[in-house]
C-alpha cells in the first residue's frame, strides 16, 4: 500500500511538469514577437519625440545680387555620431558648420544632403551661400523654397513685394528690410527693386495694393486698416506726393497681409478645437497604429543603414591657422588711416573683435552685403595695407595686419 500509493503522485508530477513545459513554451513563443514589436516601436517613438521636441530655426537671407544665405540651427542628440541634414539648392559656397561653442565641425557632403560629424554637440549651427533659390525676369526677381519647418526670409532693402504665393504667419520691417516668417511649406515671393518719389513706381504701388486687398475681400476677409490706409495713399498720390503715395500703398498691401492672417489664424483655431473632438473617438485604432510604428521603424533602421554604405564627398571645413598672431591695435589703424570710410571702420572694428582674424562669409552675414560689395570692400582694405587675404580651404581668411607709420 505504500508503494501503490507513493506511485501516483509520482506519475501526476511527471505528467504535470509536462503539462507545464508546454504551457511555458507557447508563452513564450506568444510573447517573443510582442518583445520584439516594442522594441522597435520604443526606438522608433523616440527619435520622433526627439524630432518634434528639437528646437530649430530657419533663415534666408536674400542679397541684391540674388545670393541668398542660409542659416540652419537645430538641437541634435549629443549620443548620437553624426547628423544628416538636407541643403537647400544644388550649390553651396562658403559652407561653415560649428556646435553650440562655435567650434568647427567636419562634415560630408553629397548631392541634396551634408552628413555633419557632431563629437558630442547638442547644438549646430549652419551657414551657406547659394545662388539657386533666386531668379531674374526682366525687372522682377523671384525667390523660390520649401521647407519642412518654419522659417523667415529677409528681402534687400528698396524693394517691394509683387506677389507671394503663401499667407505669411508675421510680417515686419527691420532697417528698411522686409522679415517675412512663413509656417513649414514652400512659398514664392516676387519683387522689384523701386525707386521712391515717382509717378509710375506710386502707381504701380497703388495698383498691387488694391488688387491684393480686393483678392482679400473675395475670401470674405474684411480689411478696415488696409482700406484706410489705401485711401491715404490716393489722397497722397492726387496731392502730388508721390513718395508719401508710395509708402502709403506699401503700408496698406503689408495691413491687408496682416488682417489676413488674423482672420485665418482665428478659422484654423476653431478647425482645430473641432479636431480634438473627433480624435477623442479614434481609440479603437491603437493595435493597428502600434503595428504600423512597428513596421515604420524597421523601415527606419533600414534606411540608416543604408545611409551609412552611401559614397560620400568630403568637404574640409576651414579651420582658423593657429600660431602666435597678434592683431594690430585698431585706434592705431583708425589714427594712421583717418580717410577711412565708416564701413570700412565698421569692418575693421568686427574683425578686431574677433581677434583679428574673419572669413569672409562671417563679413557677409554679420553686415548683410552682397558677395560682390564685400569683396570689394575687403580689396579697398587690402590696397590700403590694412588687411591681408589668406586661402583656407578655398575660403577667403581676412587678416588684420600692423599699419607702419610711413604708410600714413
């Protein structure tokens, strides 16, 4: 009896361990998959947290020769070795990158793309010139972009807007220079360089002013100020004050861009309260969204990868030559060369405080000149004795160098 009765238990533990082994196995086999979707669905969601989380900013800068510079900053994960960013023409001169120090990246570039090395940044900076985003017909000039963030356009001083294709979020005069800021998208902007004080450019003024404020009108937009201002420019015009004519009209078309986007922004807020209510009830699609992030972030990692076995061109980054320079007093400069004129002392002043030493893409940005006006006024100094110009890496290094007193 004791032996029967020890063999039962016996037999039940093999028979359930079995039972267990089994069960264990299809668990795990369930869960094995559910493990994997995770993983790539949380490494996907937080590189897009990270994008969308990444402050960044966006400027062109439009000369009068048509060469518009760009500047591009964005926080970029300092864990991460490089970061790939899209350029913005086919043609880039005067390329310089640097982290939130101002220290020089390398950098590598392909056709539409430079791949910069970032050695632990959490910020970069970016500066080019290129001269494909603007074009010439006849007396008006077109700037053309499209951007997948929000970005700002400074247009050369004297001219006016004849059209655009896009409703700017903020418009406003700096230094006689129109900032225009747009939302993410792509936008064409049309103008001409005027001169002030004449019949035809008032007329012309008058004319695209009230065609815009009318094209305002027929979206049902009412435009008080606009109008308004538009009659002051009639009155100016009928006076003979063709100047104040002008300014007026100028004034009315940019009030007329303002109430538009006032009255849009004030749509888009309601559109948007209602989008809220209807995405309350859309929870019943978290399974299929999760397997699509699954799916999206296998597409991702693939693309990564093969990112990395594309053939790349270097581009060499300048670098500022290190040795024991020491850059001539600028009063002694300004007290040997007293014909100087107030810009060329306003260039001489920026690169002193830079310890003497600038590239001429820094001169360009800092005083928003032209390729064309900056390299003569470096030549102007050059002839002068004042500066020595100095290739890096085919960019121009402006040198401060010591005036002797028989130069005088």
């Amino acid at each position: 009896m004791y032996q029967k009765t020890l063999a039962i238990p016996i037999e039940a533990q093999a028979e359930a361990m079995l039972f267990v082994r089994i069960t264990y196995i299809l668990t795990s086999m369930l869960k094995a998959p559910v493990f994997v979707v995770c993983f790539f669905l949380l490494a996907f969601s937080s590189c897009i947290q990270y994008a969308l989380s990444s402050s960044k900013v966006l400027e062109f800068t439009i000369y009068t020769d048509g060469t518009t510079h760009v500047f591009y900053q964005t926080d970029v994960d300092s864990q991460s070795p490089d970061f790939t960013l899209g350029l913005y023409g086919n043609t880039t001169d005067n390329f310089v990158v640097q982290d939130q120090n101002g220290t020089l990246l390398s950098s590598k570039m392909n056709t539409n793309n430079v791949d910069v090395e970032t050695l632990g940044a959490s910020t970069i900076k970016v500066d080019y010139d290129t001269p494909d985003l603007v074009s010439k017909s006849g007396k008006t000039w077109a700037f053309h972009v499209n951007s997948l963030v929000d970005y700002s356009v400074l247009l050369p001083a004297n001219t006016v807007i004849v059209g655009m294709s896009t409703t700017p979020s903020d418009l406003q005069v700096v230094n006689g220079q129109s900032l225009i800021s747009f939302p993410s998208g792509s936008v064409d902007i049309s103008y001409i360089f005027g001169v002030l004080g004449t019949s035809q450019t008032a007329t012309l003024a008058i004319q695209h002013a009230k065609d815009f404020t009318s094209t305002v009108n027929s979206e049902g937009i009412t435009t008080p100020l606009a109008s308004e201002k538009l009659d002051e420019a009639n009155t100016a015009f009928n006076e003979g004050r063709y100047s104040d004519a002008e300014a007026l009209a100028n004034d009315a078309k940019n009030l007329a861009i303002q109430e538009q986007q006032t009255a849009l922004s004030t749509k888009q807020t309601g559109a948007s309260n209602n989008t809220d209510i209807i995405t309350a009830g859309n929870n019943n699609y978290t399974i299929p969204i999760l397997a699509a992030g699954g799916s999206a972030a296998a597409i991702t990692a693939m693309f990564i990868i093969l990112k990395r076995s594309r053939t790349t061109k270097e581009i060499s980054v300048p670098q500022v030559p290190q040795g024991n320079y020491v850059p001539p007093d600028k009063e002694t400069i300004f007290r040997l060369k007293p014909e100087l004129r107030q810009e060329d002392k306003d260039i001489v002043i920026f690169i002193s405080e830079k310890g003497g030493r600038v590239f001429e893409s820094e001169l360009r940005k800092k005083f928003l000149l032209p390729r064309t006006t900056t390299w003569r006024a470096v030549k102007r100094l050059e002839r002068e004795g004042i500066v020595e110009i100095e290739k890096v890496d085919q960019q121009n290094l402006i040198k401060l160098q010591k005036v002797e007193e028989g130069q005088e």
